[in-house]
C-alpha cells in the first residue's frame, strides 16, 4: 500500500472515531475544534476530526490518481 494512502486510511479512521467519542462523552455534541486567526483576522471555527477526514478524501484521490498515471 502506497504511503500516501495508508494515511489517508488512517486519517478517516482517526477522524470517525474523534467524532464518535466526541458523541459519546459529550451528550451528543461534536467539541474538538480550532479557531484559527492571526490578531484579529479569525479565519473560523473547524472541527478537527472533520478536517482529518477531508484531507483524507484528498489524500486518497491523490493516491489514486497517481496510480492510475504510472
């Protein structure tokens, strides 16, 4: 398995369980979050197991589609 996707795999995993224990611990709610901002620029809220996720949707496109270019 390429590396690329053995840790977009390990980011989905990582990302759904976060999530999942979040739900469990915490009533029902979703709390591991980042606000980011430098000063007063404040980009926004993110959840963090959201974002492992999404950038593992990416990481797994960009392992597929270089395997299927060599």
């Amino acid at each position: 398995m390429p590396p690329l996707r053995f840790v977009a795999l390990v980011l989905v995993l990582a990302g759904g369980v976060g999530n999942q224990l979040d739900r469990v611990l915490q009533a029902g709610l979703v709390t591991d979050s980042i606000n980011l901002g430098v000063g007063p620029l404040r980009t926004g809220i993110f959840n963090v197991a959201d974002v492992a996720i999404a950038c593992s949707a990416i990481g797994l496109i960009a392992s597929w589609r270089g395997k299927s270019a060599d």
